[in-house]
C-alpha cells in the first residue's frame, strides 16, 4: 500500500499517474518444475512429475517473472512500494479485478523454455463511484518462448480508496444455484501461505490477521483473486481432461475471505465448446465470473 492515505485526486494528480500510459517493461524468465509441482499440490492434483516439454497448465504462467523488490523496499502492506513500473496510485487499497487472456494455438509455454515476458501500461482511469475514488489501470503482458508469441494477457488492476466508517457496502449479487460441475473448497491459512509463496506475494491480506483485519477492516484473510481464477480453470480440466482452453476471461465481483468455505462451478455450453465459470461464498454471494473458449484434442 502507499504510504499517503489520501482519499482523493485532483486534476493535476490524475494527470501524473496517467504519464504512466505506455511505460513497458521487458522480463525474462526460465520455465522450470519445481513451480508447476508446487501448484499441483496446493491444487490438491495429482499429476504426472512435470518434465521438460511439459506444457504449463493455464494460468501456471503467473508463478513465473515475478517481482523480487529488497526487503527494505517493501511498503508496510508487503508489496513493493509504489512507482517504478506501475504508477504510483496514493489509494491505499488494491486488488486484482480481472483480466482477459487467449493462448496461441500449438505453441504452449513448456519447462525448460527461456522465456520473456513484454508488459505495457495500456491505461490509467480514475472513475468516482458510491464507495468514493477508483483508479484501474490495464495491463497487457505478452508472454514468449523461442517459438514466438504463447499467449497474451490484458490484466485489470483497481486502486480503491479506504472503507470510510458507518459506509454501506455494496450489494452482494445471489449466485447461479445449478451447476454442473461444482467444487466445494476451504480456504484455510495453509492454502493460502501456500499460494502467497508460489506468487513470492508478500501482501499482507492474505496472511497476516492482524494486519488485514485492524489495518484494512476486512472481516478475515483474503483469497487471491489468481488463486480463484485458477481454481476455475482448474476446474475445467477436471471435467474436460481433452480440452485445451484458448480464451479465458474473469472478473472479481467480491472478496472471498477464509474461516468458511467457498464453491467454484461451471456451466458448459450445449456443444461444450464454452464453459461459463463463477464462484460463490459459502452465503451464496457471487465473487468471481469468468468464462472461456475451448478447443478439443482428438
């Protein structure tokens, strides 16, 4: 989080996070097994020991090219303090509220590719709803192996403003009640240390109770959003072991926080060529919907 906890931006601040606007950064990479071992168990999978050519599964490319900021540049929340590649947005709240992604047909990221990723700021916007200030930022990541292109990424960030006391939150949306297929998952401390140290995430809401609950005024630990996202796609190859999924899209509708368990489901379409994705807490709130696009291996 930043260290300025102002609410609001004026004119000319908003015009200075938006210099940011097409600021690239190139990463670089080497796709190894022990990440992908490592999501298989937190998944609670059992794979085959990955080998080199083994194609990475579908969000699998996110326990790579992962930011390693110094200890001493850490900002109270855990995360890297604001500025550098993404603008230096003085909300102090933030979270992960989407994205859109489409791999390139016969050509997977597999262990043992060098890899690179190409990552540009597209756009910064400031918006002022009922709970006060909002910056998104969008993202687009461009993911490389020797091969060329393996998949591209447009990754929406949303700064917020802090709670204000007596606000009224907003209104939770019921979730679709039939589906046919459902996992029931627990979102206990374990899974989520877990999936924080395959990220090298140290944000503090998803750790640290203390922290989350007196500093943020959240109600308990959050689940990453990536992790949900994962459990969707997850999902999908747990029903759909022939698919190969090209686009997947999702949106966080609501934070999911542990101490009950929440559900993922999926409905798929009449051909099975689209599955449509959501999760919801264990009151029945929707917090994640998603979909995707799939192509059948004979």
């Amino acid at each position: 989080m930043s260290q300025d906890t102002a609410n609001t931006l004026d004119a000319a601040a908003i015009a200075h996070l938006q210099q940011w606007v097409g600021k690239s950064e190139e990463l670089h990479d080497d796709i190894t097994a022990a990440p992908l071992r490592g999501l298989s168990a937190t998944l609670d999978r059992d794979d085959a020991q990955p080998a080199k050519g083994t194609p990475v599964p579908p969000l699998g490319h996110w326990l790579y090219f992962l930011p390693q900021a110094p200890q001493s540049q850490l900002g109270p929340d855990g995360h890297p303090r604001r500025g550098g590649f993404l603008p230096p947005v003085p909300l102090p709240r933030r979270m992960w509220a989407g994205g859109r992604l489409t791999w390139v047909p016969g050509n997977p990221l597999r262990v043992g590719d060098a890899a690179r990723k190409v990552s540009r700021i597209e756009s910064v916007t400031h918006k002022s709803g009922r709970t006060g200030e909002m910056v998104f930022v969008l993202v687009k990541h461009e993911v490389h192996n020797a091969q060329g292109l393996c998949l591209t990424e447009e990754h929406d960030i949303v700064y917020v403003a802090a709670a204000q006391p007596g606000a009224k939150p907003a209104s939770p949306i019921a979730a679709q009640t039939a589906a046919t297929w459902q996992r029931r998952i627990v979102p206990d401390d374990v899974l989520l240390f877990r999936y924080s140290a395959l990220t090298f995430n140290g944000h503090r809401i998803h750790y640290d109770r203390q922290y989350v609950t007196q500093e943020e005024g959240y109600p308990g630990l959050i689940v990453h959003g990536p992790l949900i996202a994962t459990l969707l796609t997850d999902l999908v190859r747990r029903h759909e072991s022939r698919a190969v999924i090209e686009r997947f899209s999702f949106r966080a509708v609501r934070p999911t926080f542990d101490g009950h368990p929440f559900f993922v489901s999926g409905e798929p379409s009449a051909d099975g060529r689209h599955v449509k994705l959501w999760a919801h807490d264990h009151e029945g709130w929707l917090t994640m919907q998603g979909e995707v696009d799939l192509a059948f291996v004979l």
